[in-house]
C-alpha cells in the first residue's frame, strides 16, 4: 500500500517495485486527471472525446496491432506518472494516480474508435463504441458514406422487426397450443370428477344394497331361530305325546289287573271279603296279581 504525501499539489505514492525491491514514485498528472474526467459517459459520444485525448498525447497507442514499445513508453507521459505500462496506468486507482478503469472497456473503445477514423461520420451519430462493434460484427463491410450507414440501420430496423414479428407469432402459437392444452386438461378434469361423482353414486347405492341385504340376513337369522325354537317345542309336544302313549298303555294294565282283582272278588262272599280285609290279606292279593 502506497504513503500520500499530503503537502504536495499532486499526490505523489511510494511502493516497491517487482524488481531488485527498488522505490517507485507513482504521482498524478495532468494527463491522468484530464483523461479522468471524460470517462463514465460513453452513451454521450464523449468517449470518442476521451480517445482523441489519448490519440493526441498517446499517438503510439492506436495502431491498429502490436503493443507500445517499451522505448515508446519511456518516452511518453505514461512514465511521469511513475508508470511502466499504459495498462498500469489504467487499472492503478485514482487516489495513486491511475484512471481507475477496466482494460478491457479501453479496448473494445479502441476498436470502435479505428472506425471513427475510418468513416468520420460517425462522429456526429453519438454511437456508443459497443454499437460500432456490433455494426461490424454483423457485417463484412462497414458503411462506407452516412447514407450507407442509414440504408443499413434501417434494414437492421426491419430485420429486428421481422425478428419481433416472427418472435410474436412464434410465442401467440405457442398460447394457442398452451391454451388448446389447457383446455384438455380441463376437459379431461371434468370428465374425471363426473367419474368420481358418478363412481361415488355407485358406491352409494352398493353401501344401500349392502345395507338391505346385511337386514335381510338379520331378519333370515331371527326367522331361523324362530324355527329352531318352534321345532324344539313341537319336539317337546312329540316327546310329551310319547310319553302320555306310555301312559295310556300303563293305564290299560293297571285296567286290566282290576277287572282281573274285581272279578276275583266277585267270586267270593261277603264274610271271606271281611275276613280277607280285616286279616290285610285283600292288597296282598292286589300285589300278588301285579306281579303276575
């Protein structure tokens, strides 16, 4: 980092150099601070301004090739700077006494400023250098005359509006053909909710169904239980029925062995019955006869 020396009337910058660690002074110039004060306008036309300044103290740097020679810097106001390149001039910043600028920016103004001289009607057009460059980027011959120049512009003019023109047409098809999409999308969307409408009616109705039957099925099962339970009473009544048979078979022994006991009785007088009563032989009789 450079030491100002605040009493001087132009800053003077102490730094090392790259060779043998010598003390190079850089300063500011007249030329630096005149070439300063025209940069930052080049939309203006002021950058041609700027470059007829370097043309003028620095004629060596506009051949059209080939870099200044290091005789020819030496010579020039480049080194009363402290400089040892018109580069280094440019790119070292303002407060060492340099332009603060971009090289490459310079060249690219080089270039369109080789055309200023070239064809002085440009001068009076307020291109910028970046216009220059593409005129002669897109064409093999730049325009000789103004009139060539403006036959050129306008062409370039319809050319850019065709350009638009096609560019418009391209992106209005490309809406059409988004916008027929779109409308498919829609399409197809409406048809997959009526689907899904229609998809949820028919589960509706299978869950109605479902409901009908699952009722059938309970009323079935009661209906079944029912029958069940009758047909255990009906085989109850049968198995009652059996058993009242049984009974009626019962009844007619217990029939016959009286009618056997009272035809027994029959047969005997009345003093043997008293006997036979008194004595408790008459239901051992009744027993004896049972078990015949």
């Amino acid at each position: 980092m450079g030491i100002l020396y605040p009493f001087t009337p132009l800053p003077i910058i102490c730094i090392m150099g790259k060779k043998y660690g010598e003390i190079i002074m850089l300063k500011d110039t007249q030329l630096a601070f005149s070439l300063r004060e025209k940069l930052g306008s080049e939309s203006t036309g002021k950058w041609i301004e700027f470059m007829d300044s370097v043309g003028a103290s620095l004629p060596f740097l506009l051949r059209s090739a080939g870099r200044p020679t290091t005789e020819e810097i030496a010579s020039s106001s480049i080194t009363d700077g402290g400089f040892t390149s018109w580069r280094q001039m440019i790119e070292t910043s303002p407060e060492s006494g340099g332009l603060g600028w971009s090289y490459d920016t310079y060249k690219s103004w080089k270039k369109a400023y080789n055309l200023v001289l070239k064809h002085s009607y440009l001068r009076d057009l307020a291109l910028s250098s970046s216009e220059i460059n593409t005129i002669q980027r897109e064409n093999k011959e730049f325009p000789a005359t103004l009139e060539a120049f403006e036959a050129l512009k306008k062409g370039r003019k319809m050319l850019v509006e065709d350009r638009r023109q096609n560019a418009v047409a391209s992106l209005q098809k490309q809406l059409h053909a988004a916008n027929s999409e779109l409308s498919a999308a829609k399409q197809t969307l409406e048809v997959a909710r009526a689907s899904e409408a229609q998809l949820k009616s028919f589960q509706l109705l299978a869950r109605q169904e479902l409901a009908q039957l699952n009722e059938k099925i309970g009323a079935l099962q009661v209906q079944l239980e029912r029958e069940k339970t009758t047909s255990e009473n009906r085989k109850n009544k049968i198995q009652q029925l059996d058993k009242s048979l049984l009974g009626l078979d019962s009844s007619d022994t217990a029939n016959r062995i009286f009618n056997k006991y009272f035809k027994k009785l029959s047969t005997m007088s009345r003093w043997d019955l008293l006997v036979a009563f008194f004595k408790a032989e008459l239901p051992k009789m009744v027993t004896k006869d049972q078990k015949s």
